[in-house]
C-alpha cells in the first residue's frame, strides 16, 4: 500500500529538483488516492475507487487482473504473466512459494556421540578439493 505514494513522491521530487535548478521554488506535494484493491479469493476480490465507488466479488477480480497485467512492462511480460495465470487458474494450481534446501544438523548424534551413519548418507557435505600447496600445471 506504500508504493503508490512513494512513486508520486518520487515523481514530485524530481519535478522540484528540476524547479531548483530553473530557479523557481517547489511544490507541495499532495497525494491523489487511486483507490485500493486486493483478493480475497478464487474469483473475488474487493475495489475501493476514489469518489466513494466500491464493488466487489467477480467483477473486482476481473478488474484487479486486468489493473495488474497493465502495470507490467513490455508486451511479452504481459503475455506470460496472463498465460501463466490462466494456467494456475484451470489447474487449480497453487505454487508452494518456498525455498528447500537439504540442511544437517550438526547436533544429530547417536549415543556414542558421532553422527549416524543415515545422517551421512541423507546429507552430502560439501567438500571442495582444494589444491595441494605446491602444485605444479602441467601442459
């Protein structure tokens, strides 16, 4: 909800350091609200527009895709975005979203204190092999 306010300001700004640099003095800077939206689900979503306009339910999803596909930059983003989205949504398709990597605990031991066998085997170590000191390059 930040980034529309940072961009005016932003754009404000530039403007007045172009004014400074004529000469002149700087403008105030005065927000306009575009209005808000966000999903709340499969085929719903909330629009809140400036001049006390609201709806909701399909007609706000089809307007937050359709906002959304027209910010982006450069046709083709546009076309895969819209593909991409059109597949996730006749799949039923939800990403994970997440990151997972192997990890070893360092604290996993048996009885005896050493790590197990299973442990070693589940986890590969990364070990480079490093050069021997006085290496010599033959070819």
């Amino acid at each position: 909800m930040l980034a529309p306010v940072a961009i005016q300001q932003a754009e404000q700004l530039a403007d007045n350091f172009k004014r400074l640099l004529r000469g002149e003095a700087p403008i105030d800077f005065k927000y306009f609200n575009k209005g808000s939206m966000a999903i709340v689900g499969r085929n719903r979503a909330v629009v809140d527009l400036p001049g006390n306009k609201h709806f909701s339910g399909f007609l706000g999803w089809l307007t937050w895709l359709f906002v959304h596909l027209m910010t982006l930059v450069g046709f083709r983003n546009k076309v895969v975005t819209f593909i991409d989205w059109a597949f996730s949504y006749a799949s039923s398709d939800r990403a994970l979203r997440l990151i997972i990597r192997p990890y070893k605990r360092s604290d996993f031991k048996d009885d005896k204190g050493k790590v197990t066998a299973e442990q070693n085997a589940q986890t590969p170590q990364y070990n480079p092999s490093v050069p021997a000191p006085n290496a010599q390059v033959v070819g």
